[in-house]
C-alpha cells in the first residue's frame, strides 16, 4: 500500500474513549505501541513504481489465515495497541475483511483501512461499515486521471477511486487522502489539495516518497528537484492557512534535500508494530529490506514477547547501539539515527547514520543521486523479474 509516514507514523484522530487501560501499560517493560499495522496481503492491482512492499512479494498461500489475525488482533489490543491499520497489498482482495474488521472492533480496536480503493464499491463500503469500521484511508496517484493512471499502472484506477470514495463518504465513514508525491506529479499538488476537498476528506496526507525497495529502483525518475519542494513546501504552508478547520495536512518532506533525517517511524520499535503477510512481526513496514535479522512470527510468538522481549525490536531501539557521529549527538533522542532501511540501502550497513544527516560521512551521496536525476521512465513490478539496480 502507500508508504505510511514514516515521520509520524500512521497518525490519525482517536475518540477520547479509546484511552489505554493504565494496568496495560503498567504491565509492558516498555511503552506498548500505539499501532499495529496488519499488511494482510501483498497483493494489489496496482503497480506504482515507489511501492514499499518487498521486492520478494508474498504468495497468497502464506498469508496468515482468519483465525490467526483475529488472535493477533485480540493481542494487540490487550498488549496497549488502539489503532489498527488494515494495509497491503491491497487489503479489500482478503474475502474476510468484514471478518476481520468485526474481530478488531469487538477487540476494542479503531480500525483504520488503507486501500487504493479500485476493488470497492457501495456494497462493499457498507458491509464494512456494518462491521464496524471506523475510517477509511485511499491513495490517489495524482489528481490527473491520465497521470494517476500511468503512475500506478492501472488504466481506469482513478475514476474506480473517485466513485469508491463518494461511497465511503456516503456510508457516513470519515475519510483521509493519501498523496504520495515526486517529480511527475508535484507540479498538480494544488489539484491534489482540491480534490481531497471536493470528495469530503478532513485528512490529506503528502508524502514524499521514500527511497528503499522498489521506489529505489525508480530513484532516477521519482526524485523532486529543490524548486519543486519549495514550491510544495509554499503550497502546503499557504493550503493549511486557508483551510484551517475543513482540512487538515499532514506533510513529509524527502531526505534527499535536506541536512538532518527524519525521526523515521518515530524510532526503532516504538510506537508502532507492522504484520507482514507471511506472519512476520517488524519494527517498520520495509525493515524486511534489512539483512541479518530474524524477524519473529506471529505465529509462534506472543505479540508482547516480541515488542518487548525480540533482539529484532531491541537492537535499534533507544540510543545505545549508536556509533559515529550520531553517538552522543544532541540529536540523538530527536531524530534517533534516522532510518535504519535508508542507512543500509545507500551503506550497506544498517548500524550507521542516516545519510540524509549532513554529518553522515556518505551524505554526498544524495547530491549526486539527485544530479542523475532525469529520466522520466518507470520500472514496473513484472512477476519474477527483479529491478535491474
Ligand atoms: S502498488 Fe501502489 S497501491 Fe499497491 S501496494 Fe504498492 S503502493 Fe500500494
Ligand atoms: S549525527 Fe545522528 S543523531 Fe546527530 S543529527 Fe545526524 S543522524 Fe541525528
């Protein structure tokens, strides 16, 4: 699905009754997640070339059954966990999704789906609001329905979008638009702020696209240039002001401009938990990019042994395990490191700074990615072929 934020992660409104037990967090060794994002399948329709799911997908064979998500969920909701972010893939394309929405309600969980939305229609929007339901998150592409077409890779997605999004509105559930951003579509950000207005979203979030996985393979072509994020940047600042009170944006700027990284997921393993498909508990959705890691399953493992007891949640939470520059930075408890997905992917070590920190000794490395910056053409996702980076 769209890469959630990684700068505050999967944040959305919570009713002030969704307040955590205080004998749950008394009863963590560490402060338990706010979230839990349940990647129900890798499968999508769609093909955008800044997917952050894995370049090895899962097979629908090794998903997680009904009755394993629905015990998950019941774990999660005991371990301290309010919100739940039904993802992908494309969640919709699990026949049990009104299943599993009941199971997190009667859970105590908010259910927050996040869909491309091409598969929904009324029928299907109210059975998940019958179930319980409580918000809907859909990614556009663009608001340019040929360029929105092109980007995700599927001719007529647009429309199919805007049609599932009246329903959404109609079945009286609260919707957020999910725009993720980059040098071929930038230049339609006022639009995309327009649109997210016009179809009743109280929530827009614009998010730069973040380099690993796939989205790394298509660097070359997804890259904004330093204008373009100025002018996002006016255009958000400008947009917040007028439509303070009817919408509001949330807003991710890319690493690759900047002098110091973002405080990606808000630290290692500490608000947030994902499910991969297959099973396998990690500490962000691309953390499946890192080598050398055993990622606990959810199948053999409690939720709570894992967030508080796994070596995988625990090797970059805090600041111990830092070295180089970013031991003993003031900023170390403020940004902790920045990613550790990015580190690896540009170092090839996941234990050193971020590059997009001007202290980083590989930070030259983003100035020369965006000078190579300048084709326009996308690599798509083809079965059993990889990218070619
Ligand atoms: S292809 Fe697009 S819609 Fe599908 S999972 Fe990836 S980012 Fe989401
Ligand atoms: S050196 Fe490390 S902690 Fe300090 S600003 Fe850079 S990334 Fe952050």
């Amino acid at each position: 699905m769209t890469p959630p934020s990684t700068q505050d992660p999967l944040a959305l409104s919570l009713p002030e009754s969704a307040t955590p037990a205080p004998a749950l967090r008394a009863a963590a060794s560490v402060p338990p997640p706010l979230g839990l994002l349940a990647e129900l399948t890798h499968r999508c329709p769609l093909r955008c070339p800044y997917c952050s799911n894995p370049i090895e997908l899962a097979r629908q064979a090794a998903e997680l059954d009904t009755a394993t998500w629905l015990r998950v969920f019941r774990e999660a909701a005991d371990l301290g966990v309010l919100q739940l972010h039904l993802s992908g893939g494309e969640p919709t394309l699990r026949r049990d999704l009104p299943d599993l929405v009941r199971g997190a309600a009667e859970a105590g969980l908010y259910t927050n789906l996040i869909t491309s939305a091409v598969t929904l229609d009324a029928a299907r929007v109210n059975a998940l609001a019958e179930a319980g339901l409580d918000h809907v998150q859909i990614s556009f592409q663009d608001a340019d329905p040929a360029s929105a077409d092109r980007i995700g890779g599927y001719a007529g997605g647009h429309a199919k979008k805007l049609t599932a999004a009246a329903a959404i509105r109609a079945a009286g559930l609260p919707l957020t638009l999910n725009a993720v951003v980059h040098r071929q579509n930038l230049e339609r950000l006022p639009e995309m702020i327009d649109l997210a207005v016009a179809l009743g979203a109280r929530r827009m979030e614009v998010a730069h696209v973040q380099y690993y996985g796939w989205a790394l393979a298509n660097r070359d072509a997804l890259l904004p240039t330093r204008a373009q994020l100025d002018a996002a940047t006016a255009t958000i600042d400008s947009a917040r002001t007028c439509l303070k009170g009817r919408l509001t944006i949330d807003y991710v700027v890319p690493d690759y401009h900047a002098a110091r990284p973002k405080a990606c997921m808000g630290g290692w393993a500490s608000s947030v938990m994902v499910v991969a498909p297959t099973g396998r508990a990690l500490p962000c959705h691309a953390a499946e990019s890192l080598p050398n890691f055993d990622f606990p399953d959810v199948r053999t493992h409690s939720l709570a042994a894992i967030w508080n007891h796994s070596e995988a949640f625990n090797r970059y939470r805090g600041t111990a395990w830092m070295t180089g520059p970013c031991a003993g930075c003031p900023n170390a408890e403020i940004d902790w490191g920045g990613c550790r997905c990015q580190a690896h992917a540009l170092t090839a070590n996941a234990s050193n700074t971020d590059p997009a920190c001007a202290l980083s000794p590989h930070h030259a490395l983003l100035a020369t990615a965006l000078e190579h910056a300048t084709t326009t053409h996308f690599t798509y996702r083809e079965p059993g072929r990889p990218p070619a980076r």
